[in-house]
C-alpha cells in the first residue's frame, strides 16, 4: 500500500536526518584526537542511521522509484564503511565530523526538504562557508557581511554559547579584527554583557572570525585563552569547514589576518627586558615598568631638541603638531601592534600638553609679544621674520648643542713657612720699695720745693719724669 509506503519513508527520513545531527553533535564534545572507546555513542547513532536508510530502500523504491532507493543504498554503505571505522578507532573526530558533514550533504542532495544550509538564523553549511571563502576577497560586500554572521551563528550553535554581537567595522584604537569585552562584568535588562567581535568590513575573513570567536569561547567558558590556542582553534576549523580544494596558505596569509608577532606585539615591547632588573627590585613588572618610563624618555629627548632648535613659541607649536601626528598614526594607521599604538598616544600626549606651559605668568608677556611679532610677520610675508619669531639663530642653536669644555682646576696654593715661636722675653727684676732715706732723683721741668726732716715728697707743677735707680 503506497500510503504506508509514503508514511514509513517519511519516518526514516526523519530517523536519518536527526541521527546525523546527534552523531555530529557527539563528536563536537568529544577531545581532539581522541580514538577510543568514548566515541561509541557515536558508533550506536551511525547504526541506528545505517538501519533507517536500510528499511528506506525497500520503501523508497515503492514510493519515489529506483533511483531514490539506490541513493538510500548508497547512503547506507557510506554510514557503515564509518561505523567500522569508528569501532576499530581508525578516525578522529574532527575527521568523523567532515565524514559526517559529507554523508548529510548527500543525504540532502535527494532529499532537499532537510536542507538547512539555506537558513539565514540557524547557521551557516559547509557550502555558504566555501562560497565565502571563494568570494573573500580585500573587498567584501554587504552579501559576504551576511555570510560571516551565518559563520558566527553556526559556531556559537556548534559550541552551545550565545551568539556574540558583531560589528562591521575596524577594531577601536586598533584596526583589523579584534574581540573585546568589559573587564568588570556588566549586564543590561538582566543581560550578561559578552562583549563585541569586530570585524573589518573590507578586510575580513574566515579564518579572523573563527580565531576571534575562539577568544570569545574561551571568555565564556572561562577556559584559558591565548593567541596561540585562537590560531589553533581557527587552524582547525579552517581545515574541517573547507576540507578540499581550498588554499589554506594564502587564507591564512591575508594581509589584515593579524598573528600573535604582527598584531599583539611591538617594536617597544621588546624593550621589557631593559626594566627587568629595576622591575624585580621593586617587585612590579617589566611591562609595566616600560609602558610607564619609556614614552616619557623619549619626549623628554624630543623636547630637549626641540628647544636647542626653536624658540619658546616654536617649540610650542611643533610639539603641538607632533602630537597630532602621533595621534593620528595610532588611530589610523593599520598593521601597528596595539603596544605601539600605546606607546605612541602616550608620547602624544607628553608633547601635546607642553606648550600650556607658555599660559604661566612668568611667560605670558614673552608669549604674546613673540604670537604679535609672528602675526605681524605672516601678515607682511616676512620670511626673516618669521624664521626669527620660530626658530633661533645659528650662535644659538650651535651654543645649545656645544658641549662645555671644562678648564682643570688650578693647583691649590703653597702656603707660606710658619716662623719659629718666639721666646718669651726674662721676667723684669723686681723694682726695690723706696724708703725714708732714699731721695729719688728727679728730671724736673720746674721748680721742686723739699720739706726737711721728713721723707721727700715730690710736688710737681709741671710734667716730670721718674727715674728709677
């Protein structure tokens, strides 16, 4: 009877399609590599497949003809050549699962209405993904944009996780692709916020948006992420999703598809070694030490030549210019590692800010004079003028850059002998104590008057001198 015929068809179609998917889903879980006896779930879903297609042919072959009852035939003999090779551990997962993705394709090539590679919300198959990579190209369209969120939307259903939001445009303050996410979890309406892959519109391709959806794995899982483990997570996809025919090398080699050396590293990284010894005295990190430190040397010697060459309005003007351009090369300029582009908004920053120091009281005066002799100049096309209002003169600028030459100093002085000590002179003898027969004698300038008979007394009306015997 064709009616039950058709009704039993229908249930091993049924039967067949959801077997491939549970078989596949299995292998997705399983550990790379693995051979043993933890895929024989797998083993019991490729049976029950093979026993559906079985029951199919005799089916079909009432219902749909010949021809659809070979394909079930053929289909059957596929199913088991991989069950045996699964019993006898011959065929890794990620093998199993290109086996598996073949089978189905099959499957659906006869049986259409179980083809979902057409859905643009579940997913993405094996052929929009290899029509991608055929198209991508350094510029991609609105079509390839809608592709690569079919990509997104079938790993994130491959792994079980949300679907991450992606934006279609170069990376902030980086460029290229990147994933990033708030550092202090968030949520909004009750939403735990996973962060955004971005995606360059004119430059992305598959194997960026697998490497970035593996940093967004990792994050969710909370399992240990690295540049490393993203290249092999994308590495590996990109062999699974385009088995045949597809030039992995030059995917691989795409000229904004940033590795670990071009993309997270720097020119000034590499100068962490240099703060190693003073980063473990004080027990802080090289890296830290070096982001801190180095931007700040090197304005500070850029500045240094900036004011031996120009004047204090010069200075400030090309320091504010420099900034700029700084400013812009880390913005714009793809290809720059993301240390580098720190660096460089940093010494920006340094040489941006220094010409506020020409508002201080002390230099406004200068300041304005100098900004009204410039003004006047340009407004006469005064080129002399102009140069001495920005830049100093030669005697200058050759005294700024003129080493000091130091004079040896001159020889301490000899000092002079010291004379012997003198020896203290004898002490004086002792005057004799005049007494009552004892007249001194007497130099006088006037007249003396005596009184006899008593001892003499001098009495002076004028200078005298005593003579002692």
């Amino acid at each position: 009877m064709p009616g039950n015929e058709a009704y039993f068809l229908e249930y091993n179609k049924d039967n067949i399609f959801k077997g491939l998917i549970q078989a596949e889903t299995h292998l997705r879980h399983a550990k790379p590599g693995q051979q043993d006896e933890g895929l024989n779930c797998v083993v019991k879903h490729l049976a029950e497949i093979e026993g559906e297609a079985d029951e199919a042919v005799s089916h079909s072959l009432v219902v749909e003809g010949e021809e659809v009852a070979n394909k079930f035939r053929e289909l059957r003999d596929q199913v088991r050549q991989l069950r045996k090779e699964f019993q006898k551990g011959k065929i890794t997962p990620e093998e199993g699962i290109r086996r598996l993705r073949r089978i189905r394709g099959f499957f659906e090539s006869f049986n259409p209405e179980y083809d979902i590679s057409k859905c643009d919300t579940c997913g993405a198959s094996e052929e929009v993904l290899k029509a991608f990579f055929q198209k991508a190209s350094p510029v991609v369209g609105a079509g390839l944009q809608r592709s690569a969120l079919g990509l997104v939307k079938y790993l994130a259903a491959r792994y079980n996780v949300p679907v991450p939001k992606v934006v279609f445009q170069p990376c902030p303050g980086v460029g290229g692709a990147c994933y990033m996410y708030p550092v202090a979890s968030s949520s909004k309406d009750g939403e735990e916020d996973l962060g955004v892959i971005y995606l360059d519109p004119k430059t992305f391709n598959p194997h960026q948006i697998c490497h970035e959806f593996a940093h967004y794995l990792h994050r969710v899982r909370g399992e240990e992420d690295s540049e490393e483990k993203a290249n092999e997570f994308a590495d590996r996809m990109m062999k699974e999703l385009f088995p045949e025919g597809f030039k992995y090398s030059e995917l691989k080699m795409h000229k904004n598809d940033y590795s670990v050396k071009q993309y997270r590293g720097g020119m000034f990284e590499k100068l962490d070694e240099m703060y190693k010894p003073i980063g473990d005295l004080f027990k802080i990190p090289a890296s830290d030490l070096n982001r801190a430190f180095t931007p700040e040397v090197l304005g500070t010697i850029t500045e240094m030549i900036v004011d031996a060459v120009f004047t204090p309005l010069g200075s400030a003007l090309i320091d504010l210019l420099t900034s700029l351009g700084l400013t812009f090369a880390a913005g714009s300029v793809t290809g720059i590692s993301d240390t580098d582009r720190k660096f460089l908004v940093e010494m920006a920053g340094h040489l941006g800010t220094r010409w506020i120091k020409l508002l201080s009281p002390a230099a406004l005066g200068s300041t304005m004079s100098a900004a009204r002799s410039l003004g006047a100049s340009l407004a006469k096309l005064d080129v002399n003028g102009i140069k001495n209002a920005l830049i100093k003169s030669p005697a200058a600028i050759a005294a700024a850059f003129k080493l000091p030459r130091f004079a040896p100093p001159a020889p301490a002085p000899t000092p002079a002998p010291t004379p012997p000590p003198t020896p203290p002179a004898p002490p004086a003898a002792p005057a004799p104590a005049p007494t009552a027969t004892m007249a001194p004698k007497y130099s006088l300038d006037e007249k003396l008057v005596a009184v006899p008979e008593k001892p003499m007394v001098p009495r002076l009306t004028a200078k005298y001198t005593l003579e002692t015997p």
